[in-house]
C-alpha cells in the first residue's frame, strides 16, 4: 500500500508542477502579448503624430501658395501689397516650421524641411530676374521653395522616400547661401 501511495503522491506531484508550469507559460505568454500590444499602440501613437504634424505643415505650405497666387492677381506695385507678402510668407513659413518640429522620428525631413523653409522666408536672398519687379521675384522665390517642401511632405506622408532636391531649389540654396556669405544676418 506504501508503494501505491507514493505513486499517486508522485502523480499528484507531476500534475501539480504541470499545472505550475502551464500556468507560468500562460503569465509569461500574456506578458509578452501585452508588451507586444503597447510597443504596437506606442508606434501607431507616433505614427499618429508624425502624420497630423506633416499634415499641418503640409497645409501651411499649401496654404502660402494660395495666398500667393491670390496676392500676385491684386498685386498693383505698391508698398502696401509688398508687405503683405512679407507677411504672407512669415506667418506661414513660420507655421509651417513649427509643425515640421513635431514630426517625430524623421529627422532626415525635419532637416530638409528647415532648409527649405529658411530659403522660403529669405526671399530677401533672391537676385534680381530680368522682367519682374522686385515683389514679384521675391513671390517666384518664396513660391518655388514652397512647392519643394509640398514635395518632401508629400513623399513622407505617402510614407514613400524623400525625394533629391530639384536643380532649382538647389539653385535657390546656393544663391541664397552666397547672398548670406555677403550679408550675414545679425542679431541671430
């Protein structure tokens, strides 16, 4: 009868330590799923932001072309209509910068994107354009490295690659870095 005994106390055993490690493996399994669920919610959380962000700046961009296009059909030369151009590209760029901030874990376009932004609101860099007034060149200027960075936005919310820099807006960069060898900007 001992020996029967300790058989079923050893069964007993075996279940038990069975049951102990079922369960373990159950704990650890669902460990493993939360923390796979929460890094999944964490990236599209992420994703989320970058998106909303890009879509702001995107709209900001947008937003100055259409300022721009409605400015140069009431555009009449005078002083007035050249500060409200100023204005137009300032408080957009501007806008637009601070959203491009928000973009998290794209630091390639973040980068790109100040570029392109600080070449759009350093229209003061554009040289001079046979035919066109001095506004107007500064609103193609201003107009054109806002169409680049629609471009980069664009790319990144497609979720494709960046694309290279245009030859005009490299252009633009090296005109606008040449000015500034010249007339550095003070006070910054």
């Amino acid at each position: 009868m001992m020996i029967g005994m300790q058989a079923e106390t050893l069964v007993g055993l075996i279940g038990f330590g069975g049951a102990v490690v079922g369960a373990g493996g159950a704990l650890l399994g669902g460990w493993f799923q939360h923390r796979q669920q929460a890094d999944t919610a964490r990236r599209e959380r992420w994703e989320g932001y970058a998106r909303s962000a890009g879509e702001a700046a995107l709209t900001e961009l947008l937003t100055a072309q259409e300022e721009m296009t409605d400015w140069a059909r009431r555009f009449s030369g005078s002083e007035h209509d050249a500060n409200e151009l100023n204005t137009i590209v300032l408080k957009r760029g501007s806008a637009a910068t601070h959203s491009s901030l928000l973009i998290p874990e794209a630091s390639e376009l973040r980068v790109r994107l100040k570029v392109v932004l600080d070449v759009m609101m350093d229209y003061y860099s554009a040289p001079a354009q046979e035919g066109f007034s001095q506004s107007m060149t500064r609103l193609r200027w201003s107009y054109m490295a806002a169409q680049e960075g629609i471009e980069l936005l664009a790319a990144f919310l497609r979720g494709e690659r960046l694309p290279t820099p245009t030859a005009g807006f490299t252009t633009q960069r090296s005109q606008r870095d040449a000015y500034r060898a010249e007339h550095p900007l003070t006070g910054f």
